[in-house]
C-alpha cells in the first residue's frame, strides 16, 4: 500500500480487518516498525476521534505524531495549477508539499468539501495534489468525497460482531446481514463522505446485504452506491435489519449542498428498531442527539457507536502498518 484515499487502494479487505483486530488485541507488538519515523498530521477541517486515534495508533507503532492545523497555524494554501495569488491564499500546495516531504515519512491530511461546488469537491483536487506533490506515501483523514478510516472502522466493528458468539453471526442463519444505512435529520447541511465511504466499503466487501435508505432527492452518487439496494421508505428498509447506519448528509443531484427536509420522523428511535433483528446501531460521531438519533438509542443495548469510535484506533494502526512495511 502506498496511499490510503480509498477501498480500491486495499488488496484485500479482511485481511486488513484481521490485522487491525490483532493490533486491538496486542496494541504493541510491532512498537518498533516505525522506529526513527515521522507522521504529519495536517488538519484543514476540526477532529477529535481522527486526531487522536491516528496519533496513538502511530505511537503504538513507535512513530513520531506531529499534529498540524493548517488553518490556525500556517499560511492559507493555494491548490489551483497556475493560480494568480492575489487573494488569501499565501502558499501554494506545489511549494508546501515538498517541504512536508521531507520533514515527515508519511503525511495524512484531512480536508471537508465546501458545498457550493460539486464538480470542485469531487475533483478531490486538495488530496490529490499533496500525493502530486509530497512524494510519500498519503493517508486520508477524510477528503471532500471518502472517510476511508471511518469506514474500515465500521467494517472491523461489524465483523467483531460478525463473530461474536461461539454459536455463530448474530444474525442467526442468514447467509449475510442485513446492513441498512439510513439517512437522518439535521440542522444543517453536512457533506456525503461517510455515507459515500460506507457505500463504498460495503459494496466492495461483498458480505452483506446492503441496503441504502433516504427521502427523495437525497440520492448518492452512484459511483459508491452501485450494489446496494436503495428505497425511499425507511420502514421496509429496516425489517430484520442486523445493522443500522445512522447519517445525515446533504443534495448531491439537484441544488448540491442543501437540505431539503428536516422531518423528525426520519431519526432512529425503539419504535423504528423494533423492525428490525435486534440491530446493532451505528453511528461516526459526533452526533446531534434526539435529532439525528434518540437518546433512547444511544444510550440502549443496540448502540455500539463508542465500541465503533474506538476501533479508530486499530483501524489506523493496519493502514499505518501496511504502508510502512510497504515503503520502508
């Protein structure tokens, strides 16, 4: 592995899952694979459970973390080729990026879309001209489409659920689960990458039966979406469901960025997991509480969302692991 931007940048999916849950259960037993290197963690957008989990991942392999807030910390960066910077931008990418390649060994940087410009946010052209630019190997922390880290994340948790009883999957004699990935109310418009990267995953995994809920016109690009089953009514989607996906995300066709609806009725709640089949409930976090899921939820047996945050950790600590081995 070179880069981490995406699924299609994994050999094979399970055996990375398999990697990182031996890392939750030996945290230290590579500690001295990444000896005497360096990872800069550039942060254009906010984190909590990305930054910190990253950093410990990174010193359970025995790196350097440097932690970066480009927006806070440094100057405004420019990324258009052939840019004229007479405006706010006071360095451009082609200059900067060269620089972090040679303080650091591997450099991983998290950046939001703007939501005024579809065909700007998913040229994805932030991400691509560090890896143009940097000359090692890139880690995604999320970028304008994908949060690969999330959504490796959300398949390790599902597949310790997958095998957590003697007696077999939690979802008794089915051939798959049944994952839904239902969106969910908000106040404000937020971007389509975990529910783009989880599409992604899922799909490319190929273990499930996927099945992708939302009110109309919240319709996905279909580049990530391709495989899963999608319907615009929530209650058929959630019968016998094993695992629910609870996310928000704004317009991708019509109007990109925007909310259309904000009906309560969409939000999680005992009523609604009384359709399923006893389903573990997910969720990225952070999380607006009794609007994009009840308290009920959160704080009952079925959600597993801090188990989930935590396994960013291991998530980090393979990919960090693969491209080390791969690279140095």
């Amino acid at each position: 592995m070179r880069n981490f931007i995406s699924v299609h940048d994994v050999a094979n999916i399970n055996e990375l899952v398999a990697k990182a849950l031996s890392y939750k259960a030996n945290p230290l037993k590579d500690k001295t694979l990444g000896s005497n290197k360096r990872i800069g963690l550039l942060f254009l957008n906010p984190s909590m459970r990305t930054r910190l989990s990253t950093q410990i991942a990174a010193q359970n392999l025995g790196m350097e973390a440097i932690v970066f807030n480009v927006g806070q910390e440094g100057w405004a960066l420019e990324f258009e080729e052939e840019a004229i910077m007479s405006g706010s931008t006071v360095e451009h990418v082609k200059d900067a990026a060269p620089i972090m390649g040679k303080y650091f060994d591997v450099l991983a940087i998290r950046t939001f879309p703007s939501l005024k410009n579809r065909e700007d946010d998913y040229s994805e052209l932030f991400i691509k001209q560090f890896i143009k630019y940097a000359g090692i190997p890139v880690v995604s922390l999320e970028s304008a489409t994908l949060h690969p880290l999330q959504s490796l994340t959300d398949v390790i948790t599902i597949n310790e659920h997958a095998t957590a009883t003697a007696g077999g999957p939690l979802w008794g004699n089915k051939k798959k689960p049944k994952i839904v990935l239902t969106w969910a109310p908000h106040v404000k418009p937020l971007p389509q990458c975990v529910a783009n990267s989880f599409s992604q995953w899922i799909n490319a995994w190929g273990q499930a039966d996927f099945v992708i809920t939302h009110p109309e016109d919240y319709e996905l690009d279909t580049q990530f979406t391709n495989g899963a089953t999608i319907t615009h009514n929530q209650d058929k989607a959630l019968k016998d469901a094993d695992f629910v996906y609870v996310k928000n995300w704004s317009t991708f066709n019509n109007e990109y960025g925007r909310i259309y609806t904000n009906d309560p009725a969409w939000m999680l709640n005992n009523a609604k997991l009384a359709l399923t089949n006893n389903a573990k409930v997910m969720h990225c976090l952070p999380v607006r509480r009794n609007v994009e899921l009840s308290d009920e939820i959160l704080d009952g047996p079925n959600s597993i969302v801090t188990q989930e945050a935590s396994n960013r950790i291991w998530a980090a600590q393979a990919v960090l692991s693969e491209i080390l081995q791969a690279n140095y």
